[in-house]
C-alpha cells in the first residue's frame, strides 16, 4: 500500500505530463528502482499491457538472507504488498476507490534461491466487482497468490483483502439501508413515486436519489447488490426479492438495466409467481414508468432498479 501511494502520488512526477501507469514498461522500471525493493532484491519481471497480469521475483543473495540462510518472512511478504491493489486501479478506473485492507502470509517452507509470484485477474472477476459494486456500497474482495520456488513448490500463500467501492455521481445523495433504518421516511399514501430516472441516477419521492433502487409500500433504499450475490452475469437473486414479498408487495418489477445486461433468473420470477405476486421484468426505462402508473393507482408495487448498464 505504501508503495502504491508513494507512485500514485502526483507530485513524485512533478516534471512528466504522462501517466506512468499508461506505460507498464516504464512503471515496471520505476518499482524496480524503489529502494525497499532494491534492498530486498525483489524485482518485477512482467506487467502484462491489460494490468490484468503481474509476475514478481526475488533472488536469495547474502545481503537478504537470514540466519538459517533462506528469505526473511517480511520479504515473503513485500513481494506481493501492492500488486493487486494496483492491478484493480488500473482495470476499474477512476470512478472506484480501492484500497488494501488486510493481509494474511501462511509460511509453507524455508524459501531459498529464487521465488516468483504471479499475480492475475480475469475479466469475468472484474465484471463480478463491478455488478456487485453498482449499488456505491462498500464491498470487500479476498486475492489469493502463492509464492512458489525453483522447484515449483509453495512456499508461502497470501491472502489479500481489498477494500472497493464506486463512486457515486456528482449530486446523488446514497440512501444507504442503514440511513433509512435509522431514520425512516415518513410516505403517505402507498408506494413511493421515482420523481426522476437517468443514467446512474434515480431520485425516489420522499427518499432521497441514489443509484440502483429497491422500492416497496411506503418505503426503499439504495439496492446493494453484493448483500445476496446479485451480479449481472448470476442476475436478480432471490434474496433481493424476499425481502419485497416481507415488505408486502403485490406487484413487483424487476428491471434489466437500461442496454439489459442485469440478467432476470427464472427462478427468481417462479419464486416470486408461486407466492401468487404479479412479475413484471423489463428494461429500467419503461420499468420506472410502469411502476408509477402502478404506484398512482394505489397499488402494493415494488421493484428493484437498475440505473445503468
């Protein structure tokens, strides 16, 4: 973490008008040049184009060896300190704060000559963070990377825990579950009417705005995807709906996103139609507006909202 912040930091370029992190080549040869590293003789053999893979060495000399003559346990563990915080930086973006939260070495074996680790992300685990991170909610993701020697056997393996989270838009305030909880908002007259809808944005009458919604009689709050494991490629799970048919709903729709990439499971609607309630699954456009006309009417809808993708 220290050495991502040191390099993310734009004043340790204050002559460059380019991202290092544009460039893997010369990134590679700026944490190559950090002195603990140096110290240390750990070194970054590869940093793939994508950011999506990175492999890290360390040679066993005479200045970093220990009594028993194999790697200091702390050099184990700064060779795979930032890597996977910086990996998720570079892969999501500027719109998501990542950070790392903790970390955990299990010592397998004495770790002598040279031992790498690998470090690597696919792009179904990004699309996972970032269908489970929709909703601006904290979310917390576990890395796991081995160091391995010579002979290819483990020597240790690393648990990371990395703190992500989206950042919400200019102007939304995020109704959080927990804020309503503790202040609940005071609706007459059944469900609540969504007052606006755009990209990334829904304003909720009597609520507040936010981004993905969760709406049911006289209440709702923002819809934090990661709470039952909803993503776009597993889709609305059951556990998200359970809590409109607790909640009283005798209509429910379930929205798709506004390109449709949020899949609808049909034994989330099954679960829904064998309790005798209405489903409605479409696009968050037309969603929106058939909620209200159901809401107008006086009727017991509900629904969950997706304001993007």
């Amino acid at each position: 973490m220290i050495l991502g912040e040191t390099i993310m930091k734009k004043s340790f370029f204050p002559q460059l008008r380019f991202k290092p992190m544009d460039h893997p080549r010369i990134f590679k040869m700026i944490v190559n040049s950090w002195p603990p590293y140096l110290g240390a003789a750990i070194a970054v053999e590869e940093i793939a184009r994508d950011w999506r893979t990175i492999r890290v060495a360390m040679k066993l000399r005479w200045y970093n060896r220990n009594y028993v003559n194999s790697h200091f346990g702390g050099s184990l563990f700064s060779m795979t300190d930032p890597f996977y915080m910086l990996m998720l930086i570079r892969n999501l973006g500027r719109d998501y704060v990542v950070w790392d939260m903790a970390a955990r070495i299990q010592y397998l074996k004495p770790g002598r000559g040279k031992v790498r680790a690998v470090f690597s992300l696919d792009a179904e685990r990004l699309d996972d963070i970032r269908g489970k991170a929709e909703s601006g909610q904290k979310l917390t993701e576990i890395f796991l990377v081995d160091v391995i020697d010579a002979q290819g056997e483990k020597v240790a393996t690393v648990k990371k825990t990395l703190y992500i989270r989206k950042k919400a838009p200019a102007g939304v305030t995020v109704t959080t579950k927990e804020a309503v909880e503790q202040t609940p908002p005071v609706i007459e007259g059944g469900s609540p009417v969504i007052l606006s809808s755009k990209w990334g944005k829904i304003e909720v009458a009597g609520i507040g705005q936010g981004k993905d919604w969760k709406i049911w009689p006289s209440g709702g709050w923002v819809w934090d995807w990661s709470e039952h494991g909803t993503g776009h490629r597993r889709g609305i799970q059951t556990g998200d709906v359970q809590e409109l048919i607790d909640r009283g709903c005798q209509v429910v729709i379930l929205t798709s996103g506004r390109l449709g990439r949020l899949k609808v499971p049909l034994e989330t609607v099954e679960f829904l139609e064998t309790r005798g309630i209405k489903v409605i699954v479409t696009g968050t456009g037309k969603g929106v507006h058939l909620y209200n006309e159901y809401a107008r009417n006086g009727a017991a809808v509900g629904g969950l909202f997706h304001a993007t993708c």
